[in-house]
C-alpha cells in the first residue's frame, strides 16, 4: 500500500480499531518460533502501509477510491452545488 495513501485513509478516520485487515503479523508458531503470517485482524496504529495487503476485503486501492480519494492519496476539492447564500451573492 502507499504511504501517502495510508496517511490519508488513517487522517480521515476511515480506518479505525474496529476495520478489519488483512496484513501481515508476527505470529509465534511451533517450537516457539516466530514467523510472518498472513491473518485478518483488526487494524492498530502500529501497523505500517507496507503490511497491510487489504481493508475490509477490498485492495487499498478500490477502498479509497469508494471514498473519493486517489491511489497516490490525494482528494479533489468539490464545489459545492446549488444556491449561494445571500451574504455571499
């Protein structure tokens, strides 16, 4: 996952300790031995972009893209629609 991308899901509270990841933890196996494994577990501020592999079973990518936010991790600034208020007219 992007960093920049990461920096913005976190910022705009999208990703918070009740989403669900997939991402990959140390994780102690047989014979006390610690290993990397893949595992869906709820995310924590101590994960880094790089090992985190989906959000909620969707790709970094296309659950930004639900929120109007770009892969690279910047937004496009709507305007917004309808009529102005008189102060401003």
């Amino acid at each position: 996952m992007n960093s920049n991308l990461y920096a913005t899901l976190v910022e705009r509270k999208l990703i918070n300790d009740q989403t669900v990841v997939r991402a990959t933890v140390p994780t102690r196996g047989f014979h006390e031995g610690v290993y990397d494994a893949v595992k869906d577990v709820h995310w924590r501020p101590s994960f880094s972009a790089d090992r985190i592999l989906d959000i909620e079973g969707m790709d970094p990518e296309r659950f930004a893209k639900s929120y109007n936010i770009k892969p690279d991790g910047t937004t496009k600034a709507h305007k917004k629609r309808g009529r102005k208020p008189k102060q401003i007219a």
